[in-house]
C-alpha cells in the first residue's frame, strides 16, 4: 500500500495534468450536449447523474492531495 503523502503527490500531478483537465471537461461537455439533446425523460436523468458523477473523480483526488499536505504537516511536528 503507497503511502498518503506519495498518494496526494500522484494525484496532485493527475490533477494538475493539462490531459487530464481537457479529458474531463471534454467529458462533462459531451454528457452536457447529450443531456441537452435527450427527449425522454428517463434519459435525461440518467445523463444528469451521469454528469455529475463525473466530478467524483477529481474530488477524490482532492481529498488524497489534501489529506496528503495534513500528513506533511504532522510529520514536520
């Protein structure tokens, strides 16, 4: 198992990364123009979870980068 610290590093690249930005904003584009463009109901819905759910991942990376700067803190104590 990789330790926090090298686990927030990781994910602060990822999310610093210029291919991953344009890969998820791509991706909420293209769910957004799908969302927009459906005529069921059902569909629609499925595409507004879908889009949101696309926010989980850089959130997550978030939480690793933050939870990573925490561990650095406590280990300068």
């Amino acid at each position: 198992m990789t330790d926090p610290i090298t686990k927030g590093d990781r994910a602060k690249a990822i999310l610093d990364s210029e291919t991953f930005q344009e890969a998820w904003e791509n991706a909420k584009l293209r769910v957004k123009e799908e969302w927009t463009n459906a005529k069921k109901p059902d569909e629609r819905e499925a595409l507004w979870h879908q889009y949101n759910s696309l926010d989980a991942i850089p959130r997550e990376l978030r939480v690793m980068r933050d939870a990573a700067a925490v561990n650095r803190k406590r280990k300068k104590r």
